[in-house]
C-alpha cells in the first residue's frame, strides 16, 4: 500500500501541469466554444522562446515573463483567424492548423532533434523529500504545484468576481444577449484567447524540465493529458479543471505500475489519459450537454459523365494509369516510387473524403487506421499469407478497429469526436506502434513485395514500375468505389445522416449501421493505403503514422474540398511533394524543409477556412454553377 501510495503522489506535480494547461483549454472553450488543439502547442513554442533568452544572458523570471506575452499574442492571433470560421468545429479546425504552424515554426528555428539548451527551471531541483525511505518532491515540484494551484485559484476568483469575468461568462452562455446589453463580445474573446495562450504558455515553460528536455514533439502530444483533465471539469469548472488534472497525475504512475507485468508496453500515461477523455466524453452525453458545432460542409456533388462522355472518361482513367509508370523519367528509380506515393497517399485523402465528406464524422486519426493496415500486412505476411491476400487481411483490421472508434461516435458531436480521434492519434505514437501483439519488439515488421514487384538488384526499375501499376489500380478501384456509393442507396442513407440523424432513421435506415459501416469503410480504404505504403518501403512502422501525420491529411482533405473525389488525387500529390527535396542533391526532404511543410501546411488550412470552407473544389463548383446562370442570363 505504501508503494502505491508514494507512486500516486509522485504524479502529483505532473498533475498540477496537466491541469495548467487544461485550464488554457478551459478558458477559450468557455467564451467561443471552440477546443484549443493548439495548447501544447503554444506551450511548445513558449518554452523553446524562455529557454532562448535564458541562454542569451536574460533573468529566469524576465525569460519566463516574456514567453508568456509570446503565448498571450499567439492567443489573440489564433481568435483572429478563428473569428470568422463558421461554427465551432470549423474553428477547432483552425487551431489544428496552428498546431501545424507553431511546430513547424519551431522545428525550422532549433531543428527537429532534442534542444542543446536546457529548459528553464524557476528554481533548481534542491533537496527531495524523504517520506519513510521514498524520495518524492525537489523544491522545483514543490514550487510548481504551489504556482498551479495559486493560479488556479486566481482565474476561478477572476472569472466570479471581476467586471471582465462577469462579462466573459455572460459571452460564453448567451453571446447574442450579452452583445445586446453593450457587452463587446470581439474585445472579451480576444482578453480570453489571450488569457488561454498565456496560460498555456505558462504551463509549457514549467513542465518542460519534468518531461526531461526539449524536443518538438513531447510538449505537443502533453496536449491529451490537457484534453483529458479539461474535459473533467467539463470544459468550464477551473476547480474542477485543476483536481481533473491532478488526479490524471496522480493515476498514471499507478496504472503503470499495474501494467509493468508485460514486457514491452509503453505510452500507459497516453493511454490512461485517453481512457479519461473517451469516458468524460460519454459522461458529458448522458449529462445532456447541448451540441456545440456541426460537420464540415462538402461541395456539393456534380453529376457523373453519361453516355459516351462516360466512355471516354473510362478510356481516359485506364490509359493514365497504364501510361503514367511508362511515361515518367525513372531516374534513379525515384519517379516509379513517387507514383505509388501519389496513389497510395491518394487512397489515404479518399478514405477522408469518404469519413468527412458523406458520413459527416471528423477523424484525426487516420494514419492510425493506416498503421493497423500496414501492421495487418505484416503479421499476416510473417505466418506466410501471400502478398496482395495479406493487404486485403490489413485493410480488414483496420476496419475493424475503424469500427470500434466509431462505436463512441453514435454518441458524440463532430467536435467532440474530434476530440477523441486527436487524443488515439497521440497516444498510437505512444502506446500503439509498441504494443507487442501489434508491432515487434524493434517497432518494426518487415513486408515482402510481391514476386511481379520485386526490386531486387537486377529488376529495380521494373519492379518499382510494376508496383506503381499495382498502387494506381487499387486507387482507380477504390475511387469508383466510392464515387458510386454517395449516389447508391447507401450513399443516401449516407448524406442523409450528415443532415439529420432523425431524418435518417425515418427513411428506413438504421443511425448505428449506417454509421458503423461508414467508419468500417473508410478504414477499410485507409488500410489498404498503410499496407501498400509498407510495401512499398518493404517495412511497417509507425514512423510514417504519426498523429502530424493524422492532423496534416485533415489539412490537405479539408484544404482540397472533402467531398471531392478527383480531388483525392490532388491531395496524393500534395503529400508526395512534401517528402521530396528541393536544390539538393538528396531525394528525401530533411528535418528543415519537412518543418517548412508542416509550417505552410498549417498556414494554408487556416486560409482556406477563413475564405472558402468548402475547399478549392467548392471554388470550382460554385464557378461551374455559374456558368450556366450566365448562359441563361
């Protein structure tokens, strides 16, 4: 009992920073009810920023002090491109592209590897405290749960007592009353963004020495424990906030312990945190709480070819795909490659196009679907299952799984599925791809080209241009496939529910099944997009599946349209084209140029959504639309 006593309270200053930066969370939601994704985020750049000045000569407090102006700026930016997104999901959206902005600003600046400078310590670790044998708080802990739960204190006295409070709260329950007594609403979300990026600047800066150093990705996936002890306090209990955060602390250590039976099992402090945000998810449900935000709206379908229309754009599909590995330049054997990767990352937005664009459910965890096909393919290789029956094997398993992140979704929101795709995207970087039954105890798996695509010494460029066709017939396929659904019954059925489940149930149809089969679908597509990538680099890792990778095909469906089905090939290129280096001499992009992706990437998501919702195809569409109007006119 003593042991697990003193490994619950040596969670307990982790807690307190899990509850910090919830509460950054915690005071945007409450003004325009849109979920910060970014907090890690910000909290990332902060902390990078204080550890600059610190090194340049500047005073700990000063440092500290001016990273968090840093956050609180970043905030009033971020409600700025917020500020005219349509709905709360859309502006959720938003963040995720400043996710991408703020990590890649920062992997271009220090680089992707781990910091040469330390973090920033507002004191030094000191003495432990001795509690009969078991060494628990340095002065460094002590000071951070003081400083937490002081300013935790300070916001719930802040938002019940000031004049500023009142009215961020009056924003937050009735906007359109609270405009009509003379309240600004602009002025009191911008003061609460501030606020919020500030917080999660703050709390960035201070957790950083306990997750052991600087890197560019630990202080964005400390975004789930955030998720995870916001929604314990019910995104608007600070009170509530801080104990959900400091109990998560106090939790993991514990659950960890429980779990050091089996060997090889790592990310169990992701794990339990997403087990916290799918439980208080559901709660909030059963509690009644009111929709906040709908889907992302698709262009509107245009009208399949006909006739000899119809004929001609077959013939002109089946000729691209059997010209394309012929026609390119196979230098080095890189072009053969590329065009795989533009089918295989094609059928990857496909499979988003199918989620978001006709189911109407947002998932942020695609690549972990994708993961699952490519591990499926090489656990059924290693028991000796041909090739191209082993990638239908993974395709299935990441239907299945598909299916079961799905089960939550017959009860959640958009956005609150959003919330929890996000959180099994971070904890899959953590926690899946070292799971044992799934991954090897290296986290690879390797996975044989079929015999027609071998690309040993001697047949290289035919065995690569073999694997294009096989790559670029399945896209072909899939994108039938899924054109031909949105306009069969199911489809129907589809669209429908995207609308109004209710409407749905009353055409005959069950909400469940329908639901159900729309997620088993899509990870069915993305599946087969994991499994021929991991033939194509002969591996499965999860290296290639990682939640930026999640967050970035969101980015490239939404910013190409997600309704658009030739828009899935677009979005193939667009991934294919970040991997590639250019005015170099090598063909993979470094660490640089990627975080220059990220950092575009994320910059073009929040300019799409700010102008145009539906993507570039609904620029198209609405043009052709036009069109005839001025025929007519």
């Amino acid at each position: 009992m003593k042991l697990y006593v003193s490994l619950a309270l040596s969670g307990l200053p982790i807690g307190a920073m899990y509850a910090l930066s919830a509460m950054g969370i915690v005071i945007v939601f409450k003004t325009s009810k849109v979920f910060n994704f970014a907090a890690g985020a910000i909290g990332l750049a902060c902390a990078y920023f204080a550890s600059t000045l610190h090194s340049h000569g500047f005073p700990t407090l000063l440092a500290v002090a001016v990273a968090v102006l840093l956050g609180a700026a970043i905030g009033v930016l971020m409600e700025l491109t917020v500020r005219p997104a349509k709905g709360a999901l859309t502006g959720t959206i938003v963040t995720l592209g400043w996710l991408l902005v703020l990590q890649g600003v920062v992997g271009w600046v220090y680089g992707t590897q781990v910091a040469t400078n330390e973090p920033v310590q507002i004191v030094g670790d000191g003495n432990f405290i001795d509690w009969g044998g078991v060494l628990l708080y340095s002065n460094q802990q002590v000071v951070l749960l003081v400083v937490a739960a002081v300013l935790a204190a300070g916001l719930a006295v802040f938002f019940t007592v000031t004049a500023l409070g009142t009215a961020t709260r009056a924003v937050s329950e009735a906007p359109d009353a609270a405009r009509l007594l003379g309240i600004g609403v602009n002025r009191v979300n911008l003061v609460a963004w501030g606020l919020g990026g500030a917080v999660s600047g703050f709390a960035g800066v201070l957790v950083a020495p306990l997750l052991g150093g600087l890197d560019t990705t630990k202080l964005v996936v400390f975004t789930v424990q955030a998720l995870a002890a916001a929604l314990v306090g019910r995104l608007s209990s600070l009170p509530l906030t801080f104990a959900g955060g400091v109990t998560l602390g106090l939790l993991q250590p514990i659950v960890a312990r429980a779990l050091q039976q089996f060997d090889g099992i790592k990310g169990t402090q992701e794990l339990t945190a997403f087990a916290v945000v799918l439980v208080s998810l559901l709660f909030m449900k059963r509690s009644g709480r009111r929709d906040v935000g709908g889907g992302l709206l698709p262009a509107p379908l245009q009208p399949l070819p006909r006739g000899v229309f119809a004929v001609a754009t077959a013939v002109g599909v089946a000729l691209a795909v059997l010209l394309a590995p012929l026609l390119v330049d196979d230098v080095g054997n890189a072009s053969h490659y590329n065009v795989s990767q533009v089918a295989i990352w094609g059928l990857a937005t496909l499979s988003l196009v199918l989620l978001v664009g006709v189911v109407g459910q947002v998932s942020v965890c695609q690549a972990v679907f994708m993961g699952c096909g490519a591990y499926g393919t090489g656990i059924a290789m290693g028991h000796g299952v041909p090739f191209l029956l082993a990638i239908v094997i993974g395709a299935v398993l990441a239907a299945a799984v598909a299916a079961l992140v799905g089960l939550p979704a017959l009860r959640l929101e958009p956005l609150e599925l959003a919330i929890a795709t996000l959180s099994l995207s971070f904890t899959a970087d953590r926690f899946l791809y070292s799971w044992p039954p799934l991954a090897s105890s290296d986290g690879n798996r390797p996975v044989a080209r079929p015999g027609f695509a071998n690309i040993d010494p001697g047949h290289v460029a035919n065995g690569q241009r073999a694997y294009a066709w096989l790559a670029l017939g399945i896209f072909v396929v899939a994108c039938f496939a899924v054109a031909s659904l949105r306009r069969a019954r199911t489809g129907a059925a589809l669209t429908a529910l995207r609308s109004s489940e209710p409407a749905t149930a009353a055409m005959g149809f069950s909400v469940v099944s329908v639901k159900l089969r729309g997620f088993a679908a899509s990870g069915f597509i993305a599946g087969l997009a994991g499994a021929l990538y991991a033939g194509l680099v002969q591996g499965a890792s999860g290296a290639a599946f990682d939640f930026t990778r999640s967050i970035t095909l969101l980015a490239y469906a939404v910013i190409i349209g997600v309704g658009s089905v030739p828009g899935a090939v677009l979005g193939g290129m667009i991934v294919t084209l970040t991997t590639l280096t250019f005015g170099s001499t090598s063909d993979v992009a470094n660490g640089s140029q990627v975080s220059l992706t990220t950092m575009f990437t994320g910059i073009i998501l929040i300019a799409i959504l700010a102008l145009t919702p539906e993507g570039l195809t609904g620029i198209v569409s609405r043009n052709v639309r036009k069109q005839p109007e001025l025929v007519a006119a």
